[in-house]
C-alpha cells in the first residue's frame, strides 16, 4: 500500500466534530495529491465553511502526524449546501433550499435573538440567508437588524427582501406602522404569513430561517402544515417552567413530521460584566435534560450577557458586532452545529423521480 493511499485512508476515517460524520461518509475529498514535504487537499462539505479553514486545517494536521505523517497540509475547503427532505406531503420551496424554524412555545426564552444570530452568522460564514419573521404579533427581527421603519420594495408584484447584515429581511413589521398591534384573527395571520413566505422575492437561499411566534396552538401548527421545513431549533432556558413549554415545542413538531435538529439552551449563564463572574441564575442542567430525553442534540449552550442586550437593541446581531469575543464564538458554535445536525438529515429526493401519469384508454 502506497504513502498516498495511507493518508487518504486517515483522511477518509476523520470524523467532523459538527456534522458527526466522516469525510468518507460524506464523500468530501474532492482532490488529494502528496509530495515529498506537503499534502495537498481539497474538500466540499455540505455546511458552510466560512472561518472553518484554520481549525479544520490543524485538526486534519494533527490526525495525519498522529498517524505517522510528516508532511505539511494545504487545505482548499468548498462547500455545496444539499436540499434537504421535508415533511409529507410537501415539497421544499422552489429556490430555497432549506427552511428552518426556530421555536421555544414560551415567550421570553430570547428565541428571536437566536434566530437573529443564527442567520447572521450563517451569512457570514458564506451561506445566503433569508429570516422571515412570523411572530406577527411581536415582530422583533427589524429592530434586531437595525432597520426598523424601512418599507420594502415591489418589483413584478413580488416583495423585495429588506438587506441587513448579508440576510434577506421579512417582517410584518416592515408593512404596519410601528406602534401600532396587529388585531387579527388566526386566520388573517396565517394568510399574511403565507403572503410573506410566497409572494417575497427571496431569490437563491441555502436557509431561510423562520422565526416562530410562541405557542403550540393553531398558528403554529398550520404553518407547520404548510411551510416545507428542513428541520427545527427548539429554544429553551435552563429553568423548568421554560423546559416544560420547549418540551411541548418539540412534541408539537413530532406530531406535525417536523424534524427537530436539536435545542438550544439560551442565559445559561449569567456573566457578570465587571468581574466576569459565572452565576446560574436560571438554574442548570435544563437544556441537557431536555435534550436527553428528546433524543436530539443539544446544539448550544449561550450566555446571559448585558453585552448581548445592548447590541441586540443597537441592531448589531453579537455574532457580527463582537467578532473573536466568546459570547459571538458561542453563537458560531451554534450555527456550526445546527448546519451539522440538519446536513445529517436525509436529502430531497422528490425531483430524482419522474411523475407519473396514468391515462385511462379511450
């Protein structure tokens, strides 16, 4: 067995910290060519890679040395985001390859500043990205985002996304004067919604991350009906009343065949902005918990931070106002998890069949 062939066995066997495959699982290795002082590599993953290069790069260096390599590595990374299988008997979204939604079932939980951030940091690391932001009773994602007051366009009597921080920009907000409460029924705000998912303009997305207003009641559940979704986040506090509504979340998607990706576990801990103290104040353990016994992973763990606050309400997503602090690598090792977790999902495979049409003979 030739040098080359050992190094692509160590490299075929190297299993991704995030997706929790390995590369010859996920059939990554595009190119390998091995000279006397450097191996040079060529991979395509089905995450995004932005900012992935270093560390992966050190951590195939060290699995080569370990197994007895003393070359240098030169590393090319791609990545190739696949459409993912949603829920019977819908299709995925023309144009979009995957939804995602993120739900807690409680308010308060900090769920749309996870999806804030989560789409932020998506976008950053080269993903194109769309968030619609369906809590139509409490749009928040325009202020997140910096851009509340602005109107979107028209163009063909389709929407025009608003652009903020490399993400496509949807909300109710953007269409009723701010202030103002949206007094409407179910089913007008099931219908906007809609509107909103169809009839905007959101061109190419790798994700378009949806934003879900708490609750497990009607709404949710026909757009769970409706929308063709990927895969969802469950986002809890480690206190029990907050577990006990996730946990109703997540039920909730199971009944509806909504693949839940995992749960995130938002103010895990209070750090202290003077001393850097660590303080449970929620308690501890509740996203693990609820992770366990959900059999989903538990995709992050994230900071109660004043910090987080202030950037929030300035319109600064901390994955992108803080970059290199450990609050915003917190929010990158979500997003790194949550890419994982879903391209672990089965792949669409609706358009690998042709239709068929039985006609009856005259």
């Amino acid at each position: 067995m030739s040098e080359l062939d050992d190094i692509s066995r160590t490299l075929q066997a190297w299993r991704d910290p995030y997706i929790g495959m390995t590369l010859g699982e996920l059939g990554a290795i595009k190119s390998l060519e091995a000279s006397a002082t450097t191996i040079h590599l060529q991979l395509r993953l089905p995450v995004p890679v932005g900012g992935y290069e270093v560390p992966l790069g050190a951590a195939l260096q060290d699995a080569l040395r370990r197994s007895g390599s003393g070359q240098g590595l030169s590393l090319e990374l791609a990545t190739a985001i696949p459409v993912h299988a949603v829920q019977r008997p819908l299709k995925p979204k023309s144009g979009i390859r995957n939804i995602v939604a993120v739900g807690s079932a409680k308010g308060g939980v900090g769920k749309s500043t996870v999806a804030a951030n989560l789409a932020a940091a998506w976008a950053a690391m080269g993903a194109r990205v769309g968030l619609l932001d369906a809590d139509v009773y409490g749009p928040s994602q325009p202020l997140l985002f910096g851009v509340s007051g602005v109107k979107p366009e028209t163009e063909a009597k389709r929407i025009l996304p608003v652009a903020a921080h490399g993400v496509k920009l949807m909300s109710i907000g953007f269409l009723v004067d701010a202030g103002q409460p949206v007094i409407w029924r179910g089913p007008m705000v099931t219908q906007a919604l809609m509107q909103l998912l169809t009839e905007t303009a959101w061109g190419e997305l790798d994700y378009l991350v949806l934003d879900l207003p708490p609750g497990t009641g009607d709404l949710q559940l026909t757009l769970a009906q409706k929308v063709p979704v990927a895969g969802s986040v469950v986002v809890t506090t480690p206190q029990e009343i907050a577990v006990a509504d996730a946990r109703k979340g997540i039920a909730m998607f199971e009944k509806v065949a909504v693949a839940v990706l995992g749960v995130v576990e938002n103010m895990s801990v209070h750090l202290c902005s003077h001393c850097g103290h660590e303080d449970a104040i929620f308690g501890t353990g509740g996203g693990e918990r609820l992770a366990a016994e959900s059999k989903v992973a538990l995709l992050g763990k994230l900071p109660l931070d004043t910090h987080i606050r202030a950037e929030s309400d300035a319109g600064q997503p901390t994955v992108l106002a803080a970059p290199g602090t450990a609050r915003a690598q917190s929010w990158i090792e979500l997003a790194r998890h949550t890419a994982g977790a879903l391209a672990r999902r089965p792949r669409d495979r609706s358009g690998s069949f042709p239709n068929v049409v039985v006609e009856r003979a005259s």
